[in-house]
C-alpha cells in the first residue's frame, strides 16, 4: 500500500468517546456549535451556527436538499411468530419495495410479512436485492399511508434514544418524501435563519436526493476504492439549475449544505465552454469522491461531523485534505464538540 497510502482505509478512522456522540437534537436548532475551516489558510475558528450569516456573501447560492425521511422502519411478524425489523429503502413501483430485513435469513422467499393484521397490512418476500436485501410485494400497494400510521423513523445505530417527535429528524425545509435517512447538515438551520440569509442577498436553492444506503453504507474495504457505492436517485429542477450556472458563469460561490448536495451537484455537472454547469432532471447517481477526484461545482461545505471509515468522511477529506481534517477533527474532540447526526456542523471555505 505504499504507492497508495491515501486510500488506505486507516486514514479515515478515529476514537470518539461515547459522550461526544450526540443522542438527541439540541431544542434550538441554530445554537449548534459552528466549527469553520479555512483549508487555504490552514486554520479554524469556532463560533455558533446562528452566525453563519457572517461568513456567507450576497450573491453566494446555498444548495439545500428537501427531501424528506419516510416512516420507514417497521416491524413485521411471521405465521410462525418471528418478528423481523423491516427498512423500506426504495419503492421500486407496483407495491414493490427493496428492503432491509433482520434477521435476513429468516425472510425466505415466499414468506407472507404481516405488519397489522387489523387492516390488512401485509407483504409478500418476492425475492433478494445483490446487496442482501429483500424484495417485498405489499398490500395494499401504496404503502405510504401506512407508514405514517405504523412505521418509525429509522435513525443511525449510534442513537440509542428513542426519536419521540419525528420532526426533530426533519430539516425545516423536507418537502419531497422518499429518503431513509436525513441530510443532516440542514438540521442547523431554522425558518427565521433561511429569512436572514435571504435579506443578506445569499440564494437559497433546493435540490432534491434520496438518502439511502450509499448514504450511511461504512466503508469495510482496505483500499477504499474497492468500497462499492450505491445508487441513490436525485433531482434537480430547471429554476435550481439556472440559478446555479448563472452564479458558475458569473463566477460566485455555490455553498452546498451536506453530502448529499454535493454528490448531487457533481453528478449533474457537465462541461460547457469554459466552465461546468448542471444539467436538470432526474437521474440516479453512484458517484463515489474519493482523493484524486477534482470537484467541479463546489466552492463551499456545511457538513456535520462524519462517521470513521464513511463516505462522508472520505468525501470531506477530498475537498479541504486529510491532514487538514484530521487536525480540525482532533481540536473538536478535544473540545466536547457534539458528533454525527444530531451534533454540531462545520463549514468549510
């Protein structure tokens, strides 16, 4: 590994402490703990997200994602008694859904799932995804009436609390139901911090991902090139496409809020003259960034503090450097910053 130590996955490992792994959002969203990167300069600066504002221009366009996480955790029962844990990942059409089921080995194909025997709540295992997933024919066929009314919000296993408002895993700006997990880095913002930002002159634009498994799959491979990403579909619209190759031409910064925003706007970036531009619609993307990879749309990141050995991780690392990060990661945790989902936020510039 010594001509390619840069994707060597010990690189994106570190020790946290139980303590720093935040369990349950903050009750003001905007008071998180705001660390800012200035990789160029070499140096950070803390402050708290209600400043963002101060490090944001007229003219910049802020690149939200809305989607909205699904109900999609739900807990279904065999003739035999067996209980399994069932996590809708993708409606495939038809009533059909790719799922997560644990215990896997118990969900054969043939099985009938039973999730509310009162109203007739059930599905059929139709078959197994190339990930070790199931395929599940439901009844009725538009289950999402029902996920309102009997799935859970599916959260990182890393959060042992139970979410008792499930708004709480929402950004305040979810419209378009299909993602499994939340675009964390939104958490941070409020209704009345988008306004602020809006006067300030800052474009806010949304853009749409369905966080899946690509999203939160760790990376187990030693060469983290060899890690295999998964499809996640997004779409982006005409209007947001327009307003962010004008601000590319014009030569004005596109800040992307999470992961998610970025991978989507790489994706869609095609080359035009002398500069890149999105192209709208939508399409399904299993863009994997890793170091080497040349970022084509982004000039900033919001992004939350990353799980060791993910995507995400790797993902930042590639944009603002591994060593860069590493040290910013080791002042937060030598600060008590709070990590992962429901923790603080760093911006990088």
């Amino acid at each position: 590994m010594k001509k390619t130590s840069r994707y060597h996955l010990a690189n994106y490992t570190y020790e946290i402490p139980s303590r720093q792994i935040a369990q349950e959002p903050l009750k003001k969203r905007a008071r998180s703990r705001l660390l800012v990167l200035h990789p160029r300069q070499d140096s950070f600066s803390e402050t708290i997200f209600d400043h963002i504002g101060d490090f944001l221009r007229k003219g910049d366009v802020l690149v939200l994602n809305n989607t909205k996480v699904l109900k999609a955790k739900l807990l279904g029962t065999k003739s035999t008694g067996a209980r399994l844990d069932v996590l809708l990942m993708r409606d495939c059409g038809k009533g059909v859904w790719e799922t997560l089921v644990k215990p896997a080995k118990r969900a054969k194909i043939g099985d009938v799932l039973v999730f509310n025997e009162k109203d007739d709540f059930y599905a059929h295992v139709e078959g197994k995804t190339t990930q070790g997933g199931r395929l599940l024919k439901f009844n009725p066929k538009n289950v999402y009436s029902f996920l309102e009314k009997y799935g859970k919000v599916p959260v990182p296993p890393y959060i042992k609390k139970e979410v008792k408002d499930p708004q709480s895993y929402q950004t305040v700006y979810a419209r378009k139901r299909g993602a499994v997990a939340a675009p964390t880095a939104g958490f941070h913002f409020t209704s009345g911090l988008l306004s602020q930002l809006k006067k300030k002159g800052v474009q806010i634009i949304p853009i749409t991902l369905h966080c899946g498994l690509a999203t939160f799959r760790p990376v187990k491979t030693e060469d983290i090139r060899a890690h295999p990403m998964d499809w996640e579909e997004y779409e982006i619209s005409p209007r947001s496409a327009r307003i962010i190759n004008n601000a590319k031409k014009e030569k004005r910064r596109v800040i992307a809020v999470g992961t998610t925003s970025i991978r989507t706007l790489e994706a869609a970036a095609v080359k035009t003259e002398d500069y890149y531009s999105i192209k709208p619609g939508r399409a399904q993307t299993d863009l994997y960034m890793y170091p080497g990879y040349r970022f084509k749309m982004i000039d900033g990141i919001i992004t939350n503090f990353h799980t060791p050995c993910s995507t995400n991780l790797i993902l930042i690392s590639t944009f603002c450097g591994t060593d860069f990060l590493k040290k910013a990661y080791h002042y937060a945790l030598n600060r008590d910053f709070r990590f992962f989902s429901f923790g603080d936020v760093m911006a990088i510039f």
